[in-house]
C-alpha cells in the first residue's frame, strides 16, 4: 500500500540531520527539524522548514526521548520520520512507537531492528543461512565459561568481548592475556549497561590483522533484495570507523562477487525490507570472511556507495517507505569510480580527546570530484554533549590513486577549520603514508603507527600566515622602495 510522506521529521542532528534534508528538498518535501537548547543555533535547525526544541542538553531529555519526537511530528504534522543514524536509528521500541502512532517510519520494522540488532540473534540466524561467523561464545555471565571455551576449542589469545546489543566501539574489550579477563569481563559488561541499557556479553576469536568490509543492501517490501557493492572501513581507532572507500582494495573480483552475494542472501532469508548493511571481518592471511552484524539504519559512511553507483540511498529510503518497489534489479547496478570518505572528528589528534568550542573560520573544500556534508558553519559552536562527528569529506576519481590525490587536495590544501582541533592532520597523515597507499593495512593500523603518523603533521595555522606576510612586508621595507612597486 502506497503511503504518501507528505512531511519527514528528522529525529536527529548535525550532520545525520542535514543529509536527510538534502534529500527531501529534491523532492520538494518539507522537514521538521528537532532541537536541545545548546543546538538552537545549530546548522540543521536553519535548513528545516519548521523546528521544534524537544529539550535540554543531556540526550536522555531531547535526542533520545520518543515521546517528544512524536509528539513534535504530530504537531508540525510531520506524517514520517527518519531516524538517520546514531541516537534511535536503531532502537525498535522508537519505530514500534512511530507506527503505533499512524505515522510513516522510514527504515526497516520494528521486528527486523530487535532480531538484527541482538548480536546473539543476528549470529544465529547468520549461521542458519550458512554465512560463516566468527568462532566465539555466546550469552555469556560468567569468566570461567570463556576459560572453558578456550580450553575445549584451543584458543589462542587475543579475544574480543562485546557487547550483545548497540555499536560504535562501545562495549568491547580486547583481550590479550588470561590475566586480563577478570577487568575486561567487568569493564565490557559496565560499557554495555551504561551505553545499552543491557549488560549481556559474547566472546569471539580475535580475527589479527582483520580487514572490515561491509555490503550495502536495499530491500522493498515485494522482495527484490539489491546489493550496490562494498565498502572497506578498515582505519578504525577506538573500534570506530574514521576513514571508508568503496570499493574495496582488499579482496579480489571473485571474492567481492561472493561476500556480495553471502549478504543479499542473508538479508533476503530475514525477509529484510528498507536499506541495510552486513558487516564482515575478513581475514587477509586465510583470505576467509566472517560475519560480524547488520546494522538496520543509515550508515555514516553511505555517501561513497552513492558516489561510485549515482544512486541517492536515502530517497531509496523513503521509496520503500511509500511503499514503491525498487526502480532496479541487480543487474543495472554498475559501480565505475573509486571513493573515500574521511570522518572529520572536534578531536586532538594526536590523542583523540574531544575538543570542543567555536568555530572561528571554516573553508570547506571544493573543487572537482569532492563531496562534502557538513553539520556546521563558520561561527557555529561543537557542544561537548554529542558525537563529535562534524562533517564528512568525500572524494572520488576514476581509480584508487585519483581518489586519493582528490582526497589530499581537498584535505592538504582546501580545508580549514581554526577554533578547535580536528583530525585533519591525522587523516591526512594516513592518505599520504606508503602502506596506505598501497593497500596495506588492517583494523591495527593506527595504533601500530601513531607515532609515525604524529611526526607527519604539519602544525600552522593563520598566525603562521600572517607572521609570514609580516615578515614579507618586512623585508620589503628595509629594502626601499623597488622598480616593480
């Protein structure tokens, strides 16, 4: 049945709320912005076409109370909300409670977000479809039956504890020696309580030198389930993603076309409907892969996927939403570029403590084949109460090396952002490092070269400049007047 979305509200911020308002002013369909009060003044409350504050700083009283977003949509008669990303994008008590309330949610069903986003759950069901997953252990309340299981089946440490439920880095614990466990056990199942609201845990092999890959799926509710390729979010510090390329460098034709496919089936036994991605870890020296999750939102890092096949994945959504069947079939899906995508963090980098304030000058990048989404504007203020997530900086070319040199254009020489640290010259620093360009790196890879990283950076800023231009004048002076003046 054909649902008309006549107005979204979109139960997010910054850079995640932006995006979806993009799209939905190319379809001429107004939106309904919500806000804390440190965010009155905030990029995406601007660009809506309504806003309606929802509350104070703390998430549990604005962005992740659902009473208030609903009754926000109601009373801007806003009849469908998008969730994007972070936040409730993936809670199914939000999306039950959307529907319950007559209007449209634009994701997949309450249903399908509670299966997929119990990790226990999800791996069962992977492992009915015969999607291979990582050795491990599951609902898990006690250190000595991970001291069994390592016994019984040979494990060799490290380990990874997680979390069963959320994402983001949070909950997990990697293991490196028996010692370890009673802290890491105590410290996996705090993070969870506290991040989740649910403190179970799951034990897996910690895959060494893991590569993550993952596959975006598009499903409609008639059962054409597409996938657009793969991405490679290997560069991770904290176990979060902070830089992505589609496609990946890392795995043959064959092996894409299989770990492709692995996805479209396991999302089509779960009768998946709306746009979704199963995450993989691969194992470069076995060259085997291993199913990680599925995230039932938006992801972050979307963008690339729709810079390498034209497609814009969140009308897709709101398709599926309508209740339209998919415009395409498997076989219309031809990716012919290479891009990255850079995550710019309010972070020191050279420790990745938040940095928060206001920004005093922002340049944001231009140019030919550069892609940017950004959650700001030059004087806007980054409150210390959120992600630190600011904007999104993507590049494409015709191959990996084209998208590269876009990306250090755009980074080295484009962008300036003063008034708080960023990860600008972090990132930069990973483009240009030799085992980045060649393809060369896994989960590790930050921390096994911080140091080296650190000592790439190039420390100037706008006193740089004008000491440089004073010193210009300077010199001139002392020198008189010249024949060229």
């Amino acid at each position: 049945m054909n649902k008309k979305i006549r107005k979204v509200l979109i139960a997010n911020r910054g850079v995640t709320a932006v995006r979806v308002m993009h799209t939905c002013r190319d379809r001429k369909i107004p939106t309904t912005a919500v806000y804390s009060t440190p965010d009155r003044l905030a990029h995406h409350v601007f660009m809506a076409d309504s806003a309606v504050h929802i509350g104070e700083a703390p998430p549990s009283e604005s962005y992740l109370n659902m009473d208030k977003m609903i009754n926000a949509a109601i009373q801007t008669k806003s009849n469908a909300i998008h969730p994007g990303w972070g936040f409730l994008a993936e809670n199914a008590e939000f999306a039950r409670k959307v529907i319950d309330a007559g209007l449209v949610w634009v994701g997949p069903s309450a249903e399908l977000i509670r299966v997929a986003g119990d990790k226990i759950q999800a791996k069962r069901l992977a492992q009915k479809a015969n999607v291979p997953t990582v050795p491990g252990i599951i609902d898990v309340t006690d250190i000595a039956q991970i001291k069994k299981w390592i016994n019984d089946e040979k494990i060799k440490f490290p380990i990874m504890i997680k979390a069963v439920v959320g994402g983001g880095g949070k909950g997990m614990v990697k293991v490196e020696r028996e010692e370890e466990l009673p802290v890491a056990f105590s410290q996996a199942r705090s993070e969870a309580k506290k991040a989740f609201g649910d403190e179970r845990l799951l034990v897996e092999k910690y895959i060494e030198r893991g590569r993550h890959i993952e596959v975006q799926v598009v499903a409609d509710e008639y059962g054409n389930v597409v996938h657009l390729f793969e991405r490679e979010c290997t560069i991770q510090r904290r176990n979060q993603k902070i830089i992505e390329e589609a496609p990946s460098p890392s795995i043959s034709e064959g092996l894409r076309q299989e770990i492709c496919f692995t996805a479209t089936r396991l999302m089509r036994e779960m009768q998946y409907t709306s746009v979704g991605t199963v995450e993989f870890l691969f194992d470069s020296s076995t060259n085997k892969f291993y199913f990680l999750e599925i995230n039932t939102r938006l992801q972050v890092e979307h963008g690339i996927t729709e810079l390498i096949t034209g497609l814009d994945i969140v009308g897709i959504m709101l398709d599926i939403a309508m209740g339209d069947k998919l415009p395409f079939s498997q076989h219309d899906i031809h990716p012919n570029r290479w891009a990255l995508e850079v995550r710019l963090n309010a972070e020191d980098p050279k420790n990745f403590s938040p940095s928060f304030g206001t920004i005093t000058r922002l340049q944001v990048p231009m140019g030919p084949n550069v892609r940017v989404a950004s959650g700001v504007y030059e004087g806007a203020d980054i409150p210390p109460y959120y992600d630190s997530l600011f904007m999104l900086l993507m590049s494409a070319g015709a191959d990996r090396a084209d998208a590269i040199r876009v990306m250090d254009r755009a980074l080295g020489r484009n962008l300036r952002v003063e008034g708080i640290k960023t990860l600008q010259p972090l990132l930069l620093s990973i483009i240009r490092h030799p085992a980045f360009i060649a393809g060369e790196f896994s989960t590790r890879f930050i921390e096994e070269h911080m140091d080296e990283l650190i000592s790439m950076f190039k420390d100037k800023n706008s006193e740089d400049e004008v000491l440089k231009i004073a010193k210009y004048i300077a010199e001139i002076s002392a020198l008189g007047p010249q024949k060229w003046m």
